[in-house]
C-alpha cells in the first residue's frame, strides 16, 4: 500500500506538482532555420491588409551585379539623357498575401495600367532607378478580383522589377547581408483608385 502511494506522489509530481492542475506547457519554439512570419502592413480603407510571404528568404549575389563599380554604373544610368539600359534585376520568389478582414466580399482591379505593385527595397547595397524603356500607347485593362469576406487573395512578386507594367522600376542587392523589402500593391475599384502596403519582409543575401 505504501508503494502505490508513493506511486501516485511521484506522478503527480512529475506532471507539475499539484493536484489542482498540470502546468501550462512552454511556448513553441520556432525550429531554427524557420522563415520569419509574414508581417501584415496597416489596414486600408477597404478593410484589407497586406503582408509578404517569403516562398525563398536566402539569395545568392550576383557577382556581376556587386560592389562599387556597379553601384556606379547604375548612377550613370539614373543621370543618362534618353534611354538607358539597365541588366535584368535579381528573381525572387515572394508572394503578396492580400487579406480582407472585413463581413463582406471585396472587389479589387489588378494587373492592368490602372494598377502596380511597387517595392521597397532596404539594406546594406540596395540601390533602385528607373528603367526609362518604350512602352506600348495602348490601355490595358486588368483582371477583377473578388477577396470574400475573412480570405485572401495572392499576387506572386517574381523580380525585383516593379513600377507600371511591372518593368518600369529596377532594385538590385549590390553586397551580402540582410534587406528588407515592403510592397505596395496599387489597384482600382470602381471608379476609385486605392492601394495596400505590406509590412517589412526579411531575406538575406550571400555570396555563395
């Protein structure tokens, strides 16, 4: 008898100690490696929120696209009459996550002239600059998106390429080390023209 007493007090012990109730467990711990979580931007007027999912957060340098010298050649570029011609900028694997917290369904224009997404890219050798190229006369109409109400919606974020038609603007990553890049998408609803910002995401760039 004395040994299951003993029994029941080392049990009890073992689960916390008392007998009105185990202690709550310990706060997950992110598994080491793990991508940040997506940080949502402020709400807009329509009751969306927007917030950048790092499909890929680790990127390798570009060594033709690093350093000083070509820091310069994109000053020269930004300070050219006419056109001129800029290298194609890093791809990067992101998502936009558009959320709608409002009660009911939210209709959006995307991915026409009346809409872009525009990036901000901020870190140890981020640099950005026009990419003045020729553009087509005609108006390009978007797609409709409906967002129902509490879900979302996806727009992919391929290149560092951004601006109207999603080649206007140009940023590159020019040394290792960690950026942060924010996104705004910029659309049309109804008559109205509103946009959504993300908060900051984090990736980091190597040079191997």
């Amino acid at each position: 008898m004395q040994a299951v007493r003993f029994l029941v007090v080392a049990v009890v012990l073992a689960l916390g100690g008392g007998v009105k109730g185990v202690a709550p467990a310990a706060p997950a711990v992110p598994a080491a490696g793990a991508a940040p979580a997506p940080v949502a931007g402020p709400k807009n007027e329509l009751g969306l929120t927007a917030a950048i999912v790092a499909n890929k957060d680790k990127y390798v340098l570009n060594v033709n696209q690093s350093g000083k010298a070509f820091r310069d050649r994109i000053d020269a570029a930004k300070n050219a009459r006419g056109m001129a011609s800029l290298p194609q900028p890093p791809m990067i694997d992101l998502t936009l996550r558009i959320t709608n917290t409002t009660a009911k369904d939210v209709a959006i224009n995307v991915g026409g002239d009346d809409s872009q997404m525009d990036l901000k890219l901020e870190g140890p050798g981020a640099v950005s600059a026009d990419n003045n190229v020729p553009m087509t006369m005609e108006f390009r109409i978007g797609k409709p998106v409906t967002i129902a109400a509490g879900k979302t919606a996806d727009v992919k974020i391929t290149s560092l390429a951004y601006g109207m038609r999603g080649i206007s603007k140009y940023a590159y990553w020019t040394e290792p080390g960690d950026y942060t890049l924010t996104a705004t998408l910029i659309y049309s609803s109804g008559e109205k023209q509103g946009s959504v910002t993300s908060g900051p995401a984090q990736v980091k760039v190597t040079k191997e």
